[in-house]
C-alpha cells in the first residue's frame, strides 16, 4: 500500500477507529525498537493494535489504512530524530498527534535524538533490505524469462 498523506481521508469513520485503536494502546515499558523494512524506521511492539491481527474476526477494512498509517508515523518520527523531516509524512504526524495523541510512538525518549543510532542502523538496515528486494526481483525475472524461453 504506497500511502500519501494528501490521499487520506481522516475524516472517514474508518480514521477515526484506527485513531481511537491507537490512542488506547498502553505502553509497555520493556518494548524495544525493532526494524520495519517497509518504512524503512523502527517501531515498538506495543505501538500497534495486536487485535487487528490477532482476533478470529478482525475488521480487515482496518487492517490496511491501519498498517499504512503506522508506517508514515514511523518514517516521520525516525526523519524527526536525525534532522530531516519527511514533508509530505508530517500532515499524518500532525493528525494522529490531534487524534490519538496517547499512541505510545509520541513518547518523547522514542522521539528524542538519544535514538539517533537506532535511526542510523535502520537507515543501514533500509539499504540493505532494499538490495534484498532488488536481487530477488532479479532472480525472479530471470526465473520468468527462461520460463517463457521454455
């Protein structure tokens, strides 16, 4: 899902249950920042409402513009921390900061320049998830190409 902050519609019932959903998050001292190859930044464990993936009947039209959402927050946050804010995230930063400003990713020692090195490992990280990509579109192209040979 490529998401543009000037394409979502916050004002949709669907925004307005995500951002209730994350606001209601408790933080859990001991989470620790992990990857998300996706954004490109790292997140929390408790930054993100389990449930969604978790119950037996999830509201899977949450699903989605959930995991969309959480991935501009994380970018804008990591481009926060090492100085360059991301413009076109910042509307979405702005919005959940106005709806839901008890998501735990708001916490200040998870914006603060002490998680400067996590950002940079995951800058690091980024590239190399992004060969990762790159080499195995390759194979598979190549993989196709004597397919179609065949």
């Amino acid at each position: 899902m490529n998401v543009n902050a000037n394409d979502l519609e916050f004002n949709k019932s669907e925004f307005q249950i995500i951002f209730s959903e994350l606001d209601q998050l408790n933080t859990d001292p001991q989470a620790s920042p992990t990857f998300d190859g996706m954004s490109g930044a790292f997140k929390f464990a408790d930054e993100f409402p389990k449930h969604l993936i978790n119950d037996e009947n999830p509201p899977e039209s949450l699903l989605l513009p959930c995991i969309g959402l959480l991935r501009s927050l994380w970018g804008y946050s990591q481009s926060l921390i090492l100085g360059t804010p991301r413009s076109e995230l910042e509307k979405i930063w702005n919005e959940t900061i106005k709806y839901a400003p008890n998501w735990p990713g708001f916490q200040p020692k998870r914006c603060s320049p002490k998680m400067r090195e996590t950002a940079l490992r995951c800058v690091t990280e980024s590239k190399y998830f992004s060969t990762a990509l790159d080499d195995l579109n390759e194979r598979i192209s190549q993989r196709s190409r004597k397919q179609r040979k065949s």
